[in-house]
C-alpha cells in the first residue's frame, strides 16, 4: 500500500515539474507574475504532499491500534485454549493415577 502512495506521489512531482516547465516556456506573462504562479503552484503542491503525508499517518495509526486489539484477543483465546488444555491433561492425569 505505502508503494502505491509512493508512487503516486512520485507522479504527482513528476507531472508538477513538468507542467511548471511548460508553463515557463509558454506563459504569456511577465517573468515577476511567472514566479509568483510558480511558487504559488510550489506551495500547493507541498500543501497536498503534507496532506497526503499526514491522511497516511493516521491510517497507519488506525491499522496499529487495529491489529493490536486483535493481537491482544488472540492473546485472550490462546491462553484459554492453554487453560483448557491444562486441565483436561490433570483430569486425565488424575483419571490414570
């Protein structure tokens, strides 16, 4: 999954250079007008990196707390099963003696 983002991330940059190359090479506009869409541009993209950075954190956050919830209820259901087996061994253990 973090490949997947990744890669998209990596897109997103790819495809952001490329669109401020060719809006250099084809704006109309002064080159005062052209840096100021330029960092414009700059501090989205940074914006929606942080974005994407801080949604990916809090699904791994949310996957963590998940699997150690169920880690801790098969914890819960091995020692049971521990427990069971235990006493079925003294009862049989009893039985023969």
């Amino acid at each position: 999954m973090s490949d997947n983002v990744g890669s998209k991330i990596s897109f997103f940059l790819v495809g952001l250079g490329i669109g401020a190359l060719v809006g250099i090479l084809f704006a109309p506009k002064s080159g005062e007008e052209t840096r100021e869409f330029l960092n414009d541009k700059a501090d989205e993209g940074r914006e929606y990196a942080q974005r994407k950075a801080r949604e990916l954190r809090e699904r791994a956050e949310d996957l963590i707390e998940r699997s150690k919830e169920i880690m801790a209820r098969q914890k819960d259901s091995f020692g049971a099963a521990v427990d069971a087996g235990k006493d079925a061994y003294q009862k049989e253990k009893s039985r023969a003696s």
